[in-house]
C-alpha cells in the first residue's frame, strides 16, 4: 500500500493550468501549450476542496500550491478556495508564486489574514536586469511592491533562486537584498533540466539565451552514470528507488483533481510534445481508464485502487508483465540522480 489516508500530512496541488510567464523551460512553452492545449484554462474549484479536506480533522494537513502547470495566483477560482481552506484549519499553507500578480492591497490582505499559517515562497531567478531572462514577462516593479506589501505587513516570505550562467554572479547580492526586504529564507536551486534534456543552452521568446553553470552537480552525475549503465534510460529503468513523497507523506492532485503519488506522475498525462514517460500512461490509461484516480469520481477511495494498493510499489522493486516499471519513479526517485531541482541538497534552505 502506497499511503493510507491518515498517513497523508500534505496535499501539493497543481490548483491551476494558468500562468502569466513564458519560462523556457517550462512545459507550458513547448509545442504551443499554453495557447492550444485543451488543458490550458483548467482551475480546482471550492466544490473539489470539500473533497479534498473533508477527511482531516484541523491542524493535520499541509496545503501546498506547487504551480507543477500553472500558477494559482492567475486563478479566477483561487481566492475562495483559499478562504475556504483557511475555515478549515490547516496546518500550514505554502503558496509558490513568480510573484508578478495581485495588488499590493491583495497581497496585504494574505499577509494579514495568513500570518500564522500561510508561507510563500518567491520564484526569483535574479535582479532587476537578470530576472526576466529566465521569467519572461515577469515584471521586476511589480513584483517588489508586492514582496515589501506581504513582508511589511507580518507575511513570511522565502526567495528561491535557480543558478543560471546569467545570473550566478548576483547570488550574494540576491541574499543581501532578501535579507534587507525582511525574507525568512533564501534558497539557492541548481536545475536538472539541461541534463535531462542534453542541451547546453535554451532560448526564450524574447530572444535571451539560458544556459547552465559549467559545474552544476547534474552534470557530473548525468556522466558517471552514463558510463555505468550505458545510458539514463538503462539507469532509470534499474536503479533502487526511494520515493521522495512517500517519506514525505505527501500527495499530489492536478488541475483535473487527478490523484498522483508525485508531482512528477502530474505532468506527462497533459504533455504535448513527445516524452519518454508518456508510453507509461497511456498503459496506465489502457489499463485502468483515464478517471481511475479522479477524486471528483471517486473521492479518497482513489487510495484503495490497485495503481496505489499493488501497482506502484511493485514496479519499483519486483515489476512484471502488468506492473511494469514507469520511467518517471527512475528518473526522479533513482539513488544517483537528484532530479528535484536541488531540493533536499541545497545551499541555504531550510523548508517553507
């Protein structure tokens, strides 16, 4: 059995497929996604988080917006969902944000009335001439007047920083500046996308060039574990896996309120470009249907389902014929290989 459900201490959600930003590496930038995928405007609603919360007693979850497709700030649904979970009672609320939405008066508002449960965590891959390049469309204006109105007024605020060529050298002015706007944490991520894709360099729709720094960890990994296994696919498929949200106690739901044991598992299922992992689900979808873990169909009996009761587990340590292994548990749970973007072996980071 995966998880039961008084196992579960977080529920991360993809409360949304919406976003103001073009990042390039981002699934919603590839193959037209974000202007032709019929999954482009999908929003959780407050009827799926009466789902979602009815089986937890107060204080016992964690919500966590982790923007896997969207950010839940460009939701038009997110501010009664957020109220209505907050009448809930949960332990802890974690909002991941590019921070380029709201007003400052919104932003004050959550402050105040989050102070002792809500953490947000800033997706800021630089300063005011280097941010942009990586978050195409953020505005840097407007993203510091909404920081200093959420800090100013009591809202506890982290700052994630990705390292790129482009920006590495403002790393120690970055952690002075989030020192001086009042942040509570700065976090320093290095990206396993170059590595996984094999690509030096990504350029964005305004023309700027991405490209990794030469000593980011993934990359040696990637070539150690190449000469090992002959290839990333061979190691994916062979590695002994430690499943990070397992230890975690945590859960993932996408926009569609789709129940997965990751966030990883949340995004091939909506991908339009080709990807290794999509062979995968459409097994799965051939094997049990496209609603098998569909909390609006099902509720949290989705968790007695054989994907989660036999499937999951078994493939990671004695798959067969019908429980055969997904790509995704290889690539991102394998023992050589930190997929989470650093997460777990950061530089400055303690959790939200």
């Amino acid at each position: 059995m995966y998880l039961l459900l008084d196992d579960i201490k977080e529920l991360q959600l993809d409360h949304s497929s919406r976003c103001n930003l073009s990042c390039p590496q981002c699934a919603r930038t590839q193959n037209n996604w974000s202007t032709t995928s019929p999954n482009r405007n999908l929003d959780l609603t407050i009827e799926d988080y009466n789902i979602l919360l009815a089986p937890f007693p107060p204080n016992q979850i964690q919500l966590f917006h982790c923007g896997n497709f969207g950010d839940a700030l460009a939701s038009p649904t997110f501010d009664q969902t957020l109220d209505f979970s907050l009448s809930k009672n949960p332990k802890r609320i974690k909002i991941t944000t590019n921070g380029s939405l709201r007003s400052p008066d919104w932003w004050k508002d959550l402050a105040l009335k989050g102070r002792d449960v809500i953490r947000v965590a800033f997706s800021i891959d630089g300063l005011e001439d280097t941010n942009s390049i990586y978050r195409v469309n953020s505005s840097w204006k407007k993203i510091l007047t909404n920081i200093k109105s959420f800090i100013e007024n009591g809202g506890y605020a982290r700052w994630d920083f990705i390292e790129f060529k482009h920006n590495y050298h403002q790393i120690k002015s970055a952690q002075k500046m989030a020192s001086d706007l009042g942040f509570k944490e700065f976090n320093v991520k290095y990206t396993a996308r170059f590595a996984e894709q094999e690509v030096q360099r990504f350029k964005t729709s305004k023309g700027h060039i991405v490209e990794d720094v030469n000593f980011n960890p993934n990359k040696k990994n990637l070539e150690d574990i190449k000469s090992d296994f002959s290839s990333f696919d061979s190691y994916a498929s062979s590695t002994s896996i430690s499943c990070k949200y397992k230890l975690r106690k945590s859960i993932f739901v996408d926009m569609k309120m789709r129940l997965w044991p990751c966030c990883w598992f949340g995004a091939p299922p909506y991908l339009q470009h080709k990807n290794k992992q999509q062979e995968d689900f459409q097994y799965l979808n051939s094997l049990y249907g496209e609603k098998f873990n569909c909390l609006r169909t099902h509720g949290w009996d989705v968790l007695t389902h054989d994907f989660f009761r036999n499937y999951l587990e078994q493939s990671w340590s004695l798959p067969t014929k019908k429980y055969r292994r997904f790509y995704t548990c290889g690539r991102t749970c394998g023992e050589r290989f930190e997929f989470s973007s650093g997460y777990g072996k950061n530089k400055n980071h303690t959790s939200l």
